[in-house]
C-alpha cells in the first residue's frame, strides 16, 4: 500500500490487487475515524505488481505510479501514471 498525503493531512492509502488476467489499483480515503473509505478502482496491467504515489507533474497533488507490462518490441517495462485531478479521482496522464 502507498500512502498519499492530501492537503488536510490525512492519509489517503492506495492498494494494488493482482489477479491472472487483471489488476486494479483501489484508492481508500482516511475518514479520520479509524475507517477508510473506498473511492475508486482503476484497472491497470495484469502484470502490476508495484504501486508509488509521488507529485509526477510538479502541481502539489500527489499522483500515482504504477509498474506494468513490458513492450514487446524493445522489452522495455512500461509504467501508468494516474494524474490526481484534485477531487479524489484520478486519469491517466497524456
């Protein structure tokens, strides 16, 4: 799990879960009760097996990175990035 700080200072926690054929990543917001809340679930590669959240684009909202599949061609692994919108969700970045 990867703890995303937001600007409250209470710690959001994402999770990755992977599966044979798929993998999610699954944001869970602290409620400040001892409780989380489950916000969303983002499908990413099935070979997924790393999740970091970091300010990837320098805008004070912590992104999240995740590992994944490996390009073919050159085997390069490949990573998705998952841009904080600022509301709670996230989208892949361009």
């Amino acid at each position: 799990m990867s703890p995303l700080l937001t600007s409250t200072r209470t710690v959001t926690v994402t999770s990755l879960r992977s599966q044979t054929l798929s993998a999610a990543v699954t944001v869970h917001k602290n409620l400040g009760n001892g409780s989380f809340q489950v916000l969303t679930r983002y499908e990413v590669a099935s070979l997924s097996d790393a999740v970091e959240s970091a300010d990837i684009d320098n805008d004070g909202d912590i992104d999240i990175v995740v590992n994944g599949e490996v390009d073919i061609a050159s085997n390069d692994p490949l990573v998705k990035i998952l841009k904080n919108n600022g509301n709670g969700t996230f989208a892949p970045a361009d």
